[in-house]
C-alpha cells in the first residue's frame, strides 16, 4: 500500500471521531486537578506536621507551603484552561 494513501485513510479516520477524541483529551485534561489537589494535601499534611515540631518556626512554613500551595494550583487551572479549549 502506498504511504500516502495509508496516512490520507488515517486523517479521514480522525476528522470523522475528532469531536470524541477532543472529548476524551478535555477529560484526560480536567485529571490534573486531581494531581493538584492530591499534591496541596500532602504538602499541607507535612506543613501543619512541621508546624507540630517546630512552633516557633510556624509563619516561615505556613508562608512557605501556601506560595507552594499556590504555584501547584496552577498546574490544575492550566488543565481547566486546556479542558475548556478542546471542548469548543
């Protein structure tokens, strides 16, 4: 079989399931919320248990795990975002 029509015959495929494939990339996308929210857990978990250990240390860790907890959030809006363009 020519190349050419191989790869012609596999576009056609595409555009014909593109809207389930783009249903299926928003979904995958929306999942880095949940890596997001599984990763803010765990980082104020290990925060509040520094805190326990270290009292006086308390405003370093709170202000350090809440700029954390902030640059992490993003990871889950950039996947909103993305979500949200392949779905219109």
């Amino acid at each position: 079989m020519d190349f050419m029509l191989v790869l012609n015959n596999v576009l056609l495929f595409l555009v014909e399931v593109g809207d389930g494939l783009k249903a299926i990339g928003a979904g995958l996308a929306v999942f880095t919320g949940f890596a997001a929210a599984i990763g803010e857990g765990n980082v104020a978990a290990h925060a509040v248990d520094a805190m326990a250990r270290q009292p006086e240390m308390a405003g370093t860790i709170r202000t350090t795990m809440l700029i954390g907890q902030a640059v992490s959030e993003t990871t889950g809006l950039y996947g909103l975002i993305i979500a949200i363009l392949l779905v219109m």
